[in-house]
C-alpha cells in the first residue's frame, strides 16, 4: 500500500513514517511534505492509495486538501489528523468525506497497525470490485458483440478468467442467492476453471471446462446429472448448452442456455397450442404492437380490453416460446400495476416477478383478477349502462336514453352513475369516444374528421379541443411524433 504523510511538523511527520515502517514491507511511504500544495504535486505524479493529513497547515490546511483529493480522486483513502478534540473539527472533516479523524495522541503503533490493516481489507475490496464490474463488461461483450474470436490469455487472465480453450459448457438461471448456493454448493470437482457472472440482470450464466480426464460420455452423463440436481433443488428452470470444444464459441453457448431455460419455462403451459415459428424480429416487433396497446388503453375503465390483452399476450408467448421471460414479466407488471393502481412493492406484483413458470405466472395473475374485480363490481343497471355505453358510444347517446334503458329517471340514473364511476355520465362517455379516437389516431391513416365522426363527436374543432386537453397534443400532432420514432 502506497502512503503519502502530509504536516507541517517534521517530528510528527518523522513519527507517523516509523509507525508505518513497523507494521511492515507492505506499507510504503511515497512522500512526507509540510503542505497541500506539496502533497497535490505528488499525488498527481504518483497517487497514493491512503494519505495522512493534518488538519491545521499554512497554505492549504487538510480540510481544503481533503476536498481537492475527495473531488478528484474519490477512491483515495484520507485520514484526518489533529491535535483538537473539539467536536466541530471531527464534524468538518466528516463533512467533507474524510475517510478518519485521529487524534495524533491517540496514535501509537498499536493504532497505526489497526488503521492501516482496515484499510487494506478495504483497498482490496475496492480492488475487487473494479475488477468483478471491468470482467463483467468483457465478457458481455465477448457474448453479445463476438470479441470472442479475438480471445487471448493474457486479457482473460487480467480479468480473472481461467476457462481454457478445451471442453465447455454454460448454464443460465434466475439470479437470486438460493439458486446460487445450489449451483455452487453441488458443482463436481470434474467442472473446473468456472466462472459465474449475471448477464441482462435476471440471469446467472456458469461457464466450466470438463476434466480432460473425463471422456465424452462421461463428460456428458455428469452434466445431465448436475442440470437434474439443480432442477430439482432451485424449484424452477436452468438452461443449459451443448458443449463446445473451442472457445471462441462461449456467446453461443451462453445463448443456448439462456433459450433453453426460456423453453423450459413456457413448456407445460405449451401443450394443446400450436406452435409458431417466427424470428426474433418478428416477435420484437409484436411485442411493440402489445405494448401500444397497453400504453394506449384506459386500464381502468376497460376491463375488456385489459383482459383481452392478457389473453392475447399470454397466448402469443406460449405459442413461439421467443419471449423473453424477463420482457412478458415487465409488460404484465405494467399492466396489472396500472389496472388495479398498485405501488412498486405490493405483494402481488412480487409473485409476477417471482414465479418460476408460465403456468404459474398465469395463475398468479387470474387470482389477482379475482381478487380486484371483487372491489370494482358496479350494479346491475350501472354495470349494464356501461357496457351499452362501451358498444354504442359512436352513437348519439343522452343521459335520458341511458335512464329509460336502466327503467329508472334521469335525476336518479344522473346520482347513482356518478356514485359509482366517479364522474358524471357526459363525462365518462367522452372518455370513452376520445380513448376510442386515440386509437384511431395511432393505428390507422383515417382523416382526423373520418375519424372524429367515428367515435361520435360530429363537430371537429370540439373533437380537437378535447383531444389536445386529454393527451397534451393535437391528433395530427400526435401521429406526427409516432411516424418519427
């Protein structure tokens, strides 16, 4: 460890070197200056990994060197020194990210061992860390970028990759910290030079070599076994690759795990469905269209819609097996958490993001309808008001029609509408014939007036008005940003 000693009193700087010379070879003393100004000219020649400054010097006390070293060099370790015991002065130098503040009567060799082994845990933490972020960044691009055909040792090496240009193979499961006290916990001594790193947030890959002492069955056979064992101990899916012989080939392989813990995910719920091959492209460009519809519907005042989507997004997934099981969570997610106006934390949106197969997702999610549609039930004349409204909005309907359907009068019809939806009945229907018209606007080339017309609201300077207050733009406007994205 490189140390710097920054005071103004020579004895004191000639002290704090000897105590560090004591605790060992290990420690090094770079420099002993008498000011700031001195210590910023060698920690920009040479920077130190853990610097001792007293707080009281001419030129540049330890306080405004403190915040210079702190602004420039964060991972810089500073330990403030001074003969104060005033709490202020320890409250500053707190303030200002000081790593320590000792008092120099406090500090015998005793202490200075103390500080300096602390401080060496934590360096090599740092160290650790930078190292476990910069392996992670190479190997995703060794995965999505194909680097691996410039493998080379000395940079795999430099990263803490031991894998060898020989027998491979890769797993892919959920991350979280059980899964991996399993993987780790029933490995096979004839699994070696493994590594495991997260890859699109929601998976751990495992990659290892095989023994060269196993022979190809054997080799086979083992891994059969632990994929077995992990299957059944993780409770849900692990994904594994063919093996592989050369290394450039770990993107792939890596590739094949993750497709086969998806497969594996949707596969009961698959059966009786027929299967639709479609490429990556294609479902991309479905899912798109899905999420238009989510982002474009008024959730809550169409559950016809909401469950249509469901249906529709649940059948589409089983059926090609290509979406990403992390991507059907997310879009669920969304559309419950709107639907039913839950906070990020609600017990039911953790059984979406926790659930270890499509079967499962899908009963978490029809006992979370049954659950909320309990509290949205309307009555009988409301709930069938509604749902005329919902098939005739593109007709010209009053508040008098709506009552006489309901066999009930308009000033009651009027109370008992607003009761129950929270808004009155011109006020709804508008909703629903600007929601309708949204759609319109989006997905079809229809004229504004054509399409104005079509939702029931003749007058097109109305329809615009009130189609500008509802989203913040015009419909031109808004098909405008659309054909730009």
């Amino acid at each position: 460890m490189k140390i710097l000693i920054v005071d103004d009193e020579p004895v004191i700087r000639k002290y704090i070197k000897k105590l560090i010379e004591d605790c060992g070879t290990e420690y090094t003393v770079i420099g002993s200056v008498g000011n700031g100004h001195k210590a910023l000219e060698i920690i920009r020649e040479s920077p130190p990994e853990l610097v001792f400054a007293d707080i009281t010097m001419p030129k540049m006390n330890g306080l405004e060197l403190l915040r210079t070293i702190k602004s420039k060099y964060a991972q810089m370790k500073v330990v403030i020194l001074t003969c104060h015991s005033d709490f202020e002065y320890a409250r500053m130098a707190m303030n200002n990210k000081a790593d320590e503040y000792i008092l120099k009567e406090e500090l015998t060799a005793e202490n200075m061992k103390n500080v300096l082994e602390t401080y060496k845990k934590e360096l090599k933490k740092d160290d650790n860390l930078v190292i476990h972020v910069k392996r992670n960044n190479y190997l995703q691009k060794l995965i999505e970028e194909e680097h691996a055909l410039f493998l080379d040792t000395k940079s795999m090496e430099k990263y803490q990759i031991y894998l060898k240009d020989s027998d491979f193979f890769a797993l892919a499961f959920l991350n979280s910290s059980e899964n991996l006290d399993e993987v780790l916990s029933n490995k096979k001594e004839e699994f070696q030079n493994q590594i495991i790193f997260p890859y699109q947030e929601q998976y751990l890959i495992y990659i290892a070599n095989l023994s060269p002492k196993l022979s190809q069955e054997d080799g086979y056979w083992m891994i059969r076994q632990y994929v077995q064992t992990l299957r059944e101990k993780c409770g849900g899916q692990i994904g594994v690759s063919p093996v592989y012989y050369r290394l450039f080939r770990i993107g792939q392989a890596v590739m094949e795990a993750v497709d086969d813990m998806e497969e594996q995910f949707y596969e009961s719920a698959s059966k009786g469905i027929k299967r639709r091959s479609l490429s990556r492209k294609e479902i991309r460009l479905q899912l798109k269209k899905f999420r238009d519809r989510i982002s474009f519907q008024d959730l809550d005042k169409d559950l016809t819609e909401f469950k249509d989507i469901l249906h529709e997004l649940f059948h589409f997934a089983k059926a090609t097996k290509g979406v990403s099981v992390d991507v059907l969570k997310s879009m669920l997610t969304i559309l419950v958490k709107s639907q039913y106006k839950l906070d990020d934390h609600d017990e039911s949106l953790e059984k979406i993001k926790c659930s270890n197969s499509c079967l499962e997702l899908e009963k978490n999610v029809q006992d979370m309808e049954k659950k909320f549609v309990l509290d949205q039930t309307y009555s009988k004349a409301i709930n069938d008001s509604l749902t005329y409204i919902q098939e005739h909005y593109m007709e010209e309907l009053s508040l008098q029609h709506m009552a006489s359907l309901a066999f009930l009068n308009s000033e009651y019809f009027s109370r008992l509408f607003k009761k129950e939806t929270g808004v009155n009945f011109t006020e709804y229907l508008k909703r629903v014939r600007i929601k309708e018209a949204r759609k319109l606007v989006y997905f079809t080339d229809e004229s504004i007036y054509t399409i104005a017309v079509r939702v029931g609201m003749n007058n097109p300077s109305y329809f615009n008005a009130v189609f500008k207050k509802e989203f913040g733009m015009t419909p031109n406007e808004m098909r405008k940003r659309k054909r730009s994205k």
